[in-house]
C-alpha cells in the first residue's frame, strides 16, 4: 500500500493540506474540534508521522515524450539528469518514464501513475493539453510543468524566457547590421515557438525592421511536431533567427544544399545552446537555455508542494544570455 499523504487527508476533510500540516504538527491557527478530526481522519487512513514532512524523503516522477528523448545525448534527457541531481539534494528520489506518443494521443496513464508511484510529477516538454489534464486529475498528486506551460490548467510550469530571449538574439543580428531578417518555426505548434516568434517581431518594430511573411519558414507539423523539410525563400533575407537549434542546423545544412555560405552570405542566430552531433555546434550564436536554474525552480515548488505548500505559483520565468559564436557576419 503507498504511503498516505498530509494531501490524501486533505481531500479526504475538503481542506488544504497547510491545514492538516499544521494540525499534525501541533502547530497554532487550527481549532480543536477541526485538529480532532484531523487526526481521527489520519489515524483512520493509516497515515504514519515518523518523520516531520521536512524530513522526509519524496518520490518524484518525471515523464517525457519518447520523441524527445534518445539513447545517448538530447536536451530532455539532461534536462532530467539535473532534476535528478537536484532532487536528491533536496532529499527526494527521481524515477523517469518515458511517455510512448501513441499513448499520449489514446489518453493512456503512465505506468507510475497507475501504480502510484510517485508522490508528485514533473512533466518535461510539451505534451498534448488533454493528457496533461487528465494526468493532473487521475493522479491527484502535485505537478509542474517544465520547459511549457498551459496557464488554464490547476499546475504550476517553469518555463525559459522565450519571448525575452529571442528578443536578445534578434537584437543582437540588428546591432551588426541586419535588417532583413526571417525566422524560422512554425509558430502554431506550440506556445514556446509562438513567444520567440513574437520576442523576433517585438526586436524587429522597435528597431523599424520591415517583417516579410515569405521569410516566415515552417519547421515542423503544427500538432504532430514531426519536422519539415525546409523552403527557401526566392529573394534571401541577410540573417535568419531560429526558433531552436536543431532547427539552426537543419536550416544550415538546407543552405550548404543550396550553395549558400555561413555567415558569408546568411548569418544565423537560434535558441537553446543544446545542438548534440552537429559541427554547427561550434559555430552556433544563441540564447543559452539555463537548464540547471529551470530544473532547481521546478524540484523547488515542487517539493513545497510535497511538504504541505498550496500556493500557486504560476508561470516561473528563467532569463538567461546570448553565447555569441561565429555564426553572424557584421555588416556595418
């Protein structure tokens, strides 16, 4: 049988779980008669205090898409290697399962979920709405959201500073020069890509930088996020912002196909700072994702949470700084 939680008490008495923390404890603010039924209720549903809820040690479920992650290097699966490393620092254990996308589409629960095996869920990258409602209201446990966000749904989400960031990287193409500069994402498929889209235009109005919808080019299917071969436009902008930069390389290599060199003839500016097995790696200007401070905000509130927490606190924001390369060429 899993252990029985302060929350498990909580919805049990349709109070918050501060509440019953408090009346464990034996801490002021809770009534007699309320802190009575407390502990009637824990003692009823076999809840064991052996340990004060700072002490104890939480089991944290992380679940991602199994698009995005691979043997060997890719972005979710670091991203998951600094939750774990964080977590344990905070006195919590970390297990992955990796979500097959066939099931996500079918609505079909996560083996940790059914089992109950975890105390509180992490959700790395972006997965359909539904599923991620249903995942909240069939688990009952706390989740955050890590890497995107549905600001609708009852969870709290950590999220890169999108907008901010493609900002910054557009800024920086102006600031050499550029001003006939295209961006590269299918800004319908996901509320990320859709925040740097408009981060690129806010960069591009500021500075009087005409916006051209022929250099707006699609990478990716808007729902099932399958990647797209790219089309060149006829008439080339000077420079290019990438919504990611997986998608920087694939826009290199559609250049290098087309005799077109980099920086020479188009500069190129992405997102992430994550390109694994690609020698653009080296060359790649780019906003650095700060991997390590998003997954320490996420295990935080996540752990509050744990721990008898019931604040929301929404949409946590991490900024971070333009790593300049050589992939931009100055032209003033």
């Amino acid at each position: 049988m899993a252990d029985v939680r302060l929350g498990d008490i909580a919805k049990e008495l349709n109070i918050s779980t501060v509440t019953v923390s408090n009346a464990l404890s034996g801490k002021k603010g809770v009534s007699d008669s309320l802190r009575e039924k407390i502990v009637q209720k824990a003692e009823e549903l076999g809840y064991r205090r052996g340990q004060s809820e700072e002490e104890k040690k939480f089991r944290i479920g992380a679940l991602v898409l199994d698009k995005y992650v691979e043997i060997g290097a890719s972005f979710y699966w670091e991203m998951y290697q600094h939750v774990a490393f964080l977590a344990a620092k905070k006195l919590g254990t970390t297990m992955i399962e990796i979500v097959d996308k066939e099931k996500e589409a079918k609505g079909e629960m996560p083996q940790m979920v059914l089992e109950k095996a975890a105390d509180g869920l992490l959700i790395i990258g972006w997965m359909r709405h539904d599923y991620v409602l249903k995942l909240i209201e069939t688990s009952g446990i706390p989740v955050v959201l890590l890497d995107f966000q549905y600001k609708d749904l009852p969870c709290d989400a950590v999220v890169s500073e999108n907008y901010l960031g493609s900002y910054k990287v557009t800024r920086y193409l102006i600031e050499r020069g550029h001003r006939d500069i295209g961006f590269v994402g299918s800004i319908e498929a996901n509320e990320n890509i859709m925040d740097r889209y408009f981060g690129f235009r806010k960069a591009l109005g500021e500075y009087g930088c005409q916006y051209r919808q022929e250099w707006l080019l699609k990478d990716r299917e808007n729902y099932s996020g399958d990647m797209l071969k790219l089309e060149l436009p006829r008439k080339m902008p000077t420079a290019f912002v990438c919504n990611s930069d997986y998608t920087a390389s694939l826009l290199y290599d559609t250049l290098m196909e087309n005799q077109y060199r980099v920086p020479e003839d188009v500069s190129i500016v992405a997102y992430d700072n994550y390109l694994y097995g690609h020698s653009f790696a080296e060359e790649l200007t780019t906003y650095n994702v700060n991997m390590e401070k998003m997954a320490s905000s996420a295990v935080k509130i996540l752990m509050a949470k744990l721990r008898g927490d019931d604040h929301r606190y929404g949409v946590s924001h991490i900024d971070s700084i333009v790593v300049e390369r050589s992939s931009v060429k100055r032209i003033i």
